[in-house]
C-alpha cells in the first residue's frame, strides 16, 4: 500500500488536475465551437462569392457582345466559368450555345460578334451588386488566412468601385434624352456610356479572378 504522504499527493493531484480542466473545459469547448464557426463563416460567404462570380461573368458576357470583343479567347475564358457554378440558376442553355460557338471559325465568330455590337450610347439593364452576407461578417474573417482576408477586402472595396461605375452610366445616358442637349454634348455623353460599361467589364473581370485565387487560398 503507498504510504500517507503518497496518497495525501495523490489526492491534491486530482484536485489540481480537477481545477485545471475546470478553467480550461469553457476555453477548448469555445475554441472548437469557435472553429466550426470559422467553417460555417467561410462556407457561407465562398458560396454568396461563387453567385456574384456567376452573375458577374454573364454581366461580363454582355458587355462583351454589345460593346467588346466577343471572340474564342472571351468564349474559352468564360465556358469553364459557367460550367463551375452549382448555384440555383445554372446556365445549361448558356453552356450549350458558347460550345456550338466555339465550333465556328474565327471568320464566323468575328461576324456574329459584328451584327451583335450594339451603337453607341445604347443602354443594358446593367444592376449592382451586393454581398450582404460578406459586409455582415467582415469582424469574423477568423476562417481565413491572411492573405485570403486581404483579397476579401479588395473584392468588397471593388463591388462599391463596381456600383458606383453603375451610377455614373444611368447618370450619363440620363444626359443623353434631356431636351435641348447640343449633338456634340448628346455624343460625349453616349460615349461616356460606352466607356462605362468597358469600364464595368474590367472591374467585373478582377472580382472574378479575386473571387477565383479566394477558393484557393
């Protein structure tokens, strides 16, 4: 049998050892608990992300068909986009056409690309984008490295860039129907227009590829 003092040892071991997981159940459980909810954080805001690619790239594709270059590299560099996204709106009917396009000569798609550009000042129901979910989490980026942090940071300050290029379009092609606008203002205006949305296509185009380094960070 061990002696007294062995047992009496023993004994405030225990108790020690007691104390000690007593303070420290509360912090792992909050560690673990705070863990799962990183996953959830980032789960949740990669999913709002992988939307706004989706939407941004056929916003993209319309800019490029009225007013930009819609050619094989622009098809090649969008399919794979389209065929990614498993949101609630998949592009199917999207998907099939650009591969009948990419079945085209370059002569074909450069004549088809054409007839679909659009004159100048001529407007698209262009809309804003928002990421509600991400603006709401930006305290919680605990999820994610801090490169990846950054990128978040710069996809955000570059959806207001985005938005506020929007405003800037509706203002300008506002100028282009008011009464008594002389044809040299009316034309600047419309071209203004067009700029914007060239502009509009560039922002869309580093989101996406933001959005595209995030999932691999």
């Amino acid at each position: 049998m061990a002696d007294e003092p062995t047992q009496v040892w023993n004994a405030l071991l225990l108790v020690l050892l007691g104390w000690c997981l007593g303070l420290l159940g509360p912090a792992i459980i909050e560690t673990v608990r705070k863990r799962y909810r990183n996953k959830e954080i980032r789960a949740a805001i990669l999913a709002e992300l992988h939307e706004v690619r989706h939407r941004l790239a056929a916003t993209i594709s319309l800019f490029e068909s009225r007013f930009g270059t819609f050619d094989r590299k622009f098809l090649e560099w969008l399919l794979p986009i389209l065929k990614d996204y498993k949101g609630p709106n998949p592009s199917a009917d999207a998907i099939e056409s650009i591969e009948k396009l990419l079945a085209l000569t370059n002569e074909q798609l450069a004549a088809l690309g054409k007839r679909a550009q659009a004159p100048v000042g001529g407007a698209l129901g262009i809309k804003k984008h928002a990421v509600r979910y991400l603006d709401s989490r930006l305290a919680d980026l605990g999820g994610f490295s801090e490169r990846a942090q950054a990128l978040l940071l710069d996809i955000r300050t570059r959806i207001d860039l985005y938005n506020e290029e929007v405003d800037q379009i509706r203002y300008f092609f506002q100028l282009t129907y008011q009464s008594g606008i002389s044809p040299e203002n009316h034309a600047q205006a419309s071209q203004l227009v067009v700029n914007g949305y060239v502009n509009l296509g560039k922002q869309a185009r580093q989101i996406i590829e933001h959005i595209e380094s995030l999932r691999t960070t």
